[in-house]
C-alpha cells in the first residue's frame, strides 16, 4: 500500500510542556489505523494538528507526498472529520445538517442532493432525513455527525471517539459503517477507548503517551511480541495505564 499521510518530526509545545515530542509515523492508503493513548498522552494534539485545526511548533505533515501546509485547499477536500463532540446544528433537519457540510466543499446542485442522500443511507438516516437532531437518540446523533464528515467523500476520515456514550446496537451500527467505508476505499484513523472496537476495525496499531510514539505495529504482532492474550493487556504493560479512567 502507499504512504498517504506522513508524519515527520512533529511537535507541539504548551509553554514549558512538550505536548507532542518530535513524532514521526505513516498512514498507509486503505488502513484503518488505531491511533491510542492514555489521557495526556499527546493524541488529541497530534489529531488536531493532522486536522489542520492548531498550527505545528516544528517538524512536517505530507498527504500524498505534498506539505498540508501549503497545499492546504487540497489537502481539506480530501479530509474528513468525526470530532469526539456532536457537531450537528439542532434548528436544522437532518438533511440539511449535511447538506451544510458538505457545500462547504464547493459540492452544488445535483451532485450536493446526490451526494447528501447517500450519505443519509450509509448511516441509516435517509427515512428520518427531515427530522431534527434534538429529537435524536446519541447514537443517532452520532450517526448523523458521521454523515456530515463523509458527504463529500474523502480519501482520509478521522474518527475520533466516534462510539463515546451511546448503545450497543449503534455502536455496531458505526463499526460496520467503519468497515464499509474502508472497504470501499476510505483510509481511517480511528481512535477509541474500547480496546474491543479497535480489534474489530483497526489491523495496525500506534500507542503514544508522554507525547511520543512508544509502540506501533499490527496487533497480532503487538499480542506476540508481549505474550499476551488481548490487546488491552499489552497497553497496560506498555504505558503502566488503564485506556479507560
């Protein structure tokens, strides 16, 4: 597989505290890609900084070997994503929730109302399409937050937390819309607190804390280089922390 995006030397500092230390890791193109740590660890900061939203104190981030930085238009239109808070507009129906969104990349007419139907389907909302999000359960908010972030279809989607605080039947229902969109040629980075989702969707593995990359590999490779049964175990020996408080 090709390297989409590429991490390297990247850091960012909040006064004296070194947040993210001088990380460097790929994302091959296709790969769903669990990127954990504990709180503190540096996730969220490394997340943002990929999502363009906070500025790099140093080092580099390519997509498709060209620097965000400066291809940044180009690099937007095929990012997507699913922020651990619910983004939606509740005084907006559900269609015109990702209807917004997805405009926003340029997208109009036929293709916009395409494009804003299919993305309905996917997560099973199409039927409730004129509803209001206040009315929604969580999980089908989170469902529709989906929606918005893929309505333009990007080749790269971070999904950060997409599951905090919802059942388990939607939380099945956004596992298979993850291995869907995957198998259909989306590259995800995903992160989670539940060790079980990031078996059932991720193949390759990147564990920071202490704001640097410790480990990373498939999991099948993590379990075999530290003998252990399941992945929550090899976190623990790893970082001397629980994924979860």
């Amino acid at each position: 597989m090709e390297i989409l995006l590429k991490l390297t030397n990247v850091e960012k500092s909040y006064g004296e505290r070194k947040a993210v230390n001088k990380i460097n890791f790929i994302v091959k193109e296709g790969e769903v890609l669990g990127f954990l740590g504990p709180n503190g660890a540096g996730k969220s900061t490394s997340i943002n900084m990929i999502s363009t939203i906070i500025d790099l104190d140093g080092g580099k981030i390519e997509f498709r070997n060209k620097d965000i930085t400066s291809n940044i238009n180009y690099f937007k239109k095929n990012l997507g994503v699913v922020p651990q808070d619910i983004a939606v507009f509740g005084n907006l129906t559900a269609y015109d929730n990702v209807k917004f969104f997805c405009s926003l990349y340029g997208l109009k007419g036929k293709e916009l109302n395409e494009n804003v139907k299919e993305s309905l389907e996917y997560v099973g909302l199409w039927d409730r399409r004129k509803e209001f999000p206040t009315a929604f359960s969580g999980g089908m908010k989170r469902r529709l937050n989906i929606a918005c972030s893929i309505a333009h279809k990007p080749k790269l989607l971070i999904m950060d937390e997409p599951t905090v605080g919802i059942d388990p039947q939607s939380r099945n229902n956004i596992l298979n819309t993850v291995k869907k969109l995957n198998s259909e040629g989306t590259t995800i980075i995903y992160t989670s607190h539940y060790m079980e989702e990031v078996e059932a969707v991720c193949k390759r593995l990147i564990i920071m804390d202490e704001g640097k990359i410790i480990e990373e590999g498939t999991i099948d490779n993590l379990k075999l280089k530290y003998c252990k049964e399941n992945l929550e175990e090899v976190f623990l020996e790893l970082t001397g922390k629980e994924l979860r408080d």
